[in-house]
C-alpha cells in the first residue's frame, strides 16, 4: 500500500474544498420563443374542413383550442404544400409529386444559427446505415412516401450527414423523444404514412392515429409546458364531390393551454401554410424567408405573452374578437 505524500495531501485537500462545476449552467439552454419554446405540427391528407369536422376525434379537439376556420392549403398537388410549411415558399414554383430538389433557404437554415433544436418524424421511413439520407420515393411496405417528407427536397439538408440523423423514423423516435419532457426538439414536424394520414384510407382511419400522437404527448406535462401543436392536412381532396366550391379549404387546429388565449374559439381570419413559418419567425426572432404574396399573417394575434395564464388550464373562452364558439 502506497503512502499519501504530504504534497498528494495537500491537492486532495484542495481540491475538495472548490464548489463543484454546475453543469446545468455550463451546457448552453435552448433559445426562449416569444410566446411558445416548442412547435409541433402534425400533417395529414386530402380531406376537406367540413369532412374532417364531421369525425368526432378532429372535431373535439377543436373544442381543446383554437380551430383556424379559415385556413387553406397553398396549392395542389400534395407535394408544394409540405415544402411552403418548412421553406415559406412553394420551391421555384413546382407543382409536382415528382421527386423534387432545390437550393432555396428552409427553416432549417433558421434555426441552426439560432440554436433552436429540431427533429422530423417520418411513419415507415429507413434512413440508410451511415447515417445519410435516404432519397427513395416510396416504400410499398411501410407506405413512406418521400413527396411527404418536404425536409429531401432541400440540397443543403438531403446532402448533409449531421441533418439527415434529424430526419427518423416516426414510430422508432417519438414516444422516445417527448419523453425527455423539456429537452425534447423545440421544432418537431410529424408525417404518418399513407394509410395513417387518410391519404389511402379516412380521417376515421386517420383519426386512430392521431389519437395516439396527442395522448403521447398530452400525458407528460414537462414536455407540453409552453408547447404550440398544429394539426393540419396538405390539401382538400380535389377530386371528392364534397370539396367542389371550397378551394383547398382545409382542417387547422392549435392546441396548447398555456400558449393560447383561449380555446374552443374559431378564427375566421384567411391563412394558409405561409403562415407557419411567419408565426416560427416571429416567435423566435428569426432572419425572414419572403413570403411570394408578401403576407406576413402569422397566428401571434392569439398567443400569450410568457407568464400570463400560466398556472390556468382552463383559460377562458373566447373572450377576444374575431371569435366564435
């Protein structure tokens, strides 16, 4: 057995003596938003409003938050609708479900330089081994299909190692992922597979799925504290006789009680997916995209400034106008 010499003493004396490191302030915290620290949408397929308020599931929720009444999609078909909610603009003007590349700015390229943390969750997709993007455009067993997934579209994140691991497999990742509460992704963006979002089935069939994404997250509170949810469709079903005289009309909701000045209200006030990338850039601050109509609606209009209400689950009822219950 080896001796302390009196100098090792000395070291262990002083070194117990020093306070030690405080880790949690040493690693850098999250940006704050200005009205919600976390986003998460979910996106679903080619029903009508009126279609998707006819499902019991859809339409309570509503009564949970705010139902943007008049809210439609940017364009047809599918494809362009998903790139404007992550880029601001419909990607030098492809109106395609044809596998699409372009070089034009996302959020992505916002939120990096701002620190804001981000992850897209993808229903049935295989990212490959080495850790890179996998560009393939449909996979019959899994039914993924990459015009869905608007993050392959952009050269600067499909051509990037470090971004491609943001981009998972939903069923793998997401339960995992809110269960880390607060230090979930602050931007999450869902996308279920085509018989999941109600592409090839429902929104009856549709609305199993969503069920179990809201339960996941509604049951951990450190995860929903000042957490925004959207859940919209792409698009109307064009080809369905319930849609013909409603232009791309679709189902929006907001949920999110200590985020939102109030809940089972309606605003009946014009938006479309440009708008969720305005309502990110305010929220955060963030370097603009420009939007092609050169409207900069985002939602903030209905959202708390951070400390109001916050103890309050049930915060009142349309107390604001334009609002109808």
């Amino acid at each position: 057995m080896k001796l302390l010499t009196p100098a090792l003493l000395a070291f262990l004396s002083l070194a117990t003596a020093m306070p030690l490191v405080d880790l949690a302030r040493s690693v850098t915290s999250p940006p704050k938003g200005k009205w919600f620290d976390r986003f998460v949408v979910v996106v679903f397929e080619n029903n009508n409003k009126d279609v998707t308020f006819g499902e019991p599931y859809f339409l309570n929720l509503t009564t949970m938050g705010m139902s943007l009444g008049s809210y439609y999609g940017t364009t047809h078909p599918s494809q362009p609708n998903y790139i404007t909610m992550i880029s601001n603009t419909i990607a030098g003007g492809v109106y395609t479900d044809a596998d699409h590349n372009t070089t034009q700015m996302s959020v992505i390229d916002l939120f990096e330089p701002a620190g804001i943390t981000w992850r897209a969750y993808m229903e049935g997709y295989k990212p490959l081994a080495n850790g890179e993007c996998n560009p393939y455009s449909i996979d019959k067993e899994t039914n993924y299909v990459r015009k869905h997934n608007p993050f392959m579209s952009f050269d600067n994140i499909r051509n990037n190692t470090s971004r491609c691991k943001n981009i998972v497999n939903a069923e793998e990742h997401f339960a995992r992922d809110v269960s880390l509460g607060a230090d979930a992704p602050q931007y999450m963006y869902y996308t279920p597979n085509l018989l999941n979002d109600a592409h090839n089935t429902n929104v009856s069939y549709a609305a199993r799925d969503l069920r179990y994404i809201m339960d996941t997250m509604l049951s951990n509170p450190a995860f929903m504290k000042n957490t925004l949810i959207t859940i919209t469709f792409d698009e109307n079903d064009i080809f369905s006789p319930e849609n013909f005289g409603t232009p791309n009309h679709i189902y929006t909701v907001l949920l999110g009680n200590d985020t939102l000045k109030c809940y089972n209200c309606i605003d009946q006030q014009y938006y479309n997916h440009f708008s969720q990338v305005v309502t990110l850039e305010k929220n955060w601050n963030l370097t603009t995209i420009p939007q092609p109509d050169g409207s900069e609606e985002g939602w903030d209009k209905w959202f708390l400034p951070f400390g109001m209400l916050r103890t309050n689950n049930n915060p009142p009822a349309c107390p604001y106008t334009p609002c109808q219950v």
